[in-house]
C-alpha cells in the first residue's frame, strides 16, 4: 500500500513539474508572456487548493480507495490532453483540470496510513508517502529534460500521463481496506489516547468538516501550511528558471542541477518523520514531537534561503538550494500527521485537506508574486529568496506557537 502509494506521488509530481521543466521551451514555441507563464504556473495551485475542500470530505466519507483511484485516472488523462494544446486559453483549463484531479491525493494517503498505522507509527509511513513527491522532484528534472530534448514538450507530457493510468491500475487491483480484526490488532499497538480511535468511515460528514472551521487549530494550520507551502513552491516552480536565467546554465544543465536540492528534500522528509517517531518513542507527546521538526526545519530553511541571491560563487549558492529545500521538506510529513494527532478519527482527511487547501494557496500566490517580482525588479531573484525566508518563520511562528493540543475543546464533544 505504502509502496503504490508512494509511486503515484512521483508520477504525482512529474505531472506538476512538467511545465515548470518546459517553462522556457513552451514559452518560445507558444509565445507567452512572462506573466503569462507566471499565470500557468499558478493556474495548478489554486483549484488545487479549493478541490482539496470536498476532496478530504469525499475521503472520510467513502474512504480512499475510490476516490484515490478517480483522482489518479482523472489527472492522468488530462496529462495526455495537455499534450495537444495550442494556445493560452486551452493551456490554463488543462492546469486547472490537473489540479482538481491531483487534489484528493495526499489526503487519501493520510487516511489509508491511518487504516493501516496506529498513532504511534504513523509518522514514517506517512513521511515515506510524502518522499513521493520528492522523489518525483529529483528524477523529474533530469528525466523530463531527457523526454523534451529527446521528443518535445507535447510527447513529454502523454509519457507522463501514461505512467499515472498504469499506477491506477495497480492501485485497483492490490489496495484493500484493514478488515475488522486486522483493525483491532493495529490499533492494539496505539497511545492510551488513541486506544478508542477508529477509521470507520463518517456518517455525518458534513457536519463534522463543517465543525472543523471553528476551531483554532484549524486556522493556524492552515496559515502555516500557506506560508512553508510558499517557499516549497517558489522552488518548484522557478528553480530550473533561476538556475538557467541568474546562474547560466543551460537547458541540459538545469536539468541535472535542479535535481540535486530534490534529493536533499527527500532526505528532509524522511528525517522529519524519523525524529518525530524518535521523540513519540522517548515519551514526548505527539503533537509536540511533530511540530518540534516543523518548527527546526521551516527556521532551517530559512537561514538558508534569505542570503541566495546575494552570494556570487554557484557552488555555494547551490550548497544553501540544497539546505534550504532539505529544511523545507522536513516538516512536510510531520504537517499531514499533525492532521491526524488533532483532528478525530473520523475528520483525519477534513482535516489534512483544509491544512492543504491553505499550503497550495500559498503555492497558487507563489509563482504569481516571484513572476511580479523579476518583472519590477528586471530579473533579479534577491526579493524572491527574501519573501520566501520571511514566508517561513511566519509558518514557524504559527506551528510552533499557536498550535495546541484543543480537542478537549472540540465542538464535537470529545
């Protein structure tokens, strides 16, 4: 499960990162602006984040093999469509298409984690889900240049689509829901808090995602996902642009060099949901022993990412790329398992989806504000990694302070 899970999270982000691979060659070849461009690479982002509303509710609702299933088949066709687009208009629909097909994913694998993994696990598992889409960041570059330069963007795009109907059909056919008694033995091996959760499915699920909007925790999450998601998505979406237009390189150098800070972010999310578990597992409460590594890695991050811009030698600029994304990326796991360690059993997916719907608006104003920002200042990325530092202490702040334990006061009772 965790293995089919994991492999649709780097077909996930392949599929995203393909315009941001071909950014400049579509540019030429169709003619688009430079804000236009900024508008397609944000054009992903937005219904992203508002199709993660129902989508987390469809999950706790009918579970995730189905709709894990539609989301993964949908994205993977409008992949192949996007293969065949002339202009514009056509481009920025296909986009916005990807992202509501895209939006249920990591949801869903936050929900099957939490079938199949009690609290105290749950961590590596979910974590190891979100090395997906690191994954797909690293091998993407490389292997998507190799796909333009070998084809063309159009080609690039149907391969990619391809992939994701082949990963939904083993989704299908080998991933089931924990029968009951394999639930008991899961949850046998749970914190005393969590001996009476249960994944059944909800059956008032509007009313408890309704729920969800008046608590507070809700709200700081959802800010500081916006804010980490921010600085996450500058990268994703102008890092080969950087790296070709202030550093020089050329397209097949791009493609390699782009890939290197992805596999630090592998290793970010990884450790992340290692020293969490380490922390769970020498007493440490859940919640704060996922917001310690949210809270190091975003300042992490950081530190890293404000002096960028301002440093001349391209090794070193590439030594803080790499330490800035690897502090980035290890809050990510422990952010969608904080979902489950606040939220009710039966609000887990709600809940992780709310916090993401609010990352990818910060991923949607992303590329939107650094296109504005290369165009006033005429293409100087110095502003660009300064609002990305500033991004990530607020998303600190707001995990690391605001975020408490409250479901003593959740309005549902408990």
């Amino acid at each position: 499960m965790v293995a089919i899970i994991t492999l649709g999270g780097v077909i996930n982000y392949l599929d995203r990162s393909t315009l941001s691979i071909g950014n400049t060659t579509i540019q030429g070849q169709l003619g688009f602006t430079t804000i236009q461009m900024g508008l397609l690479l944000s054009a992903f982002s937005w219904p992203y984040a508002l199709a993660n509303l129902p989508g987390g509710f469809l999950i706790d609702r009918f579970g995730p093999k189905k709709v894990f299933l539609g989301c993964l088949a949908g994205w993977s066709i409008v992949a192949i469509l996007t293969g065949f687009v002339s202009n514009f208009v056509s481009f920025y629909i296909a986009r916005v298409f990807l992202g509501i097909a895209e939006a249920p994913f990591f949801a869903a694998g936050l929900k099957a984690a939490q079938y199949w993994f009690n609290a105290k696990d749950r961590s590596m598992p979910v974590s190891v889900i979100n090395t997906g889409s690191q994954i797909g960041n690293a091998i993407g570059p490389p292997l998507l240049t190799a796909l333009l330069v070998t084809f063309s963007w159009r080609t690039m795009f149907i391969i990619v689509g391809v992939a994701g109907l082949v990963v939904a059909i083993l989704w299908w056919f080998f991933y089931r829901d924990p029968s009951e008694a394999e639930e008991k033995i899961i949850m046998s091996g749970s914190e005393e808090e969590d001996e009476a959760e249960t994944p059944a499915k909800s059956k008032h699920a509007v009313r408890e995602w309704l729920s969800l909007w008046k608590l507070p925790n809700t709200w700081y999450m959802t800010i500081g996902c916006f804010m980490i998601f921010y600085t996450v998505w500058v990268y994703i979406t102008w890092l080969p642009g950087y790296l070709e237009k202030a550093r020089g390189l050329s397209l097949k150098g791009t493609g390699w060099a782009a890939a290197v800070p992805y596999i630090f972010g592998i290793l970010g999310v990884l450790f992340g949901g290692w020293i969490s578990k380490r922390f769970i597992t020498r007493g440490m409460k859940p919640i704060v022993a996922r917001k310690i590594p949210i809270v190091g890695g975003a300042v992490l991050s950081a530190c890293a990412v404000a002096p960028i811009a301002y440093v001349d030698s391209f090794g070193l600029s590439m030594v803080l790329l790499c330490i800035g994304y690897f502090g980035a990326q290890v809050p990510i796991g422990c952010i969608w398992t904080l979902a489950a360690d606040v939220a009710d059993s039966n609000q887990v997916a709600s809940l992780g989806s709310i916090q993401n719907f609010g990352g990818f608006l910060g991923a949607a104003v992303a590329p939107i504000v650094t296109s504005y920002i290369l165009t006033k200042t005429g293409g100087s990325f110095n502003l660009v990694f300064v609002v990305g530092a500033i991004a990530l202490i607020l998303g600190a702040f707001f995990y690391g302070v605001m975020v408490k334990d409250r479901r003593t006061a959740s309005v549902t009772g408990k």
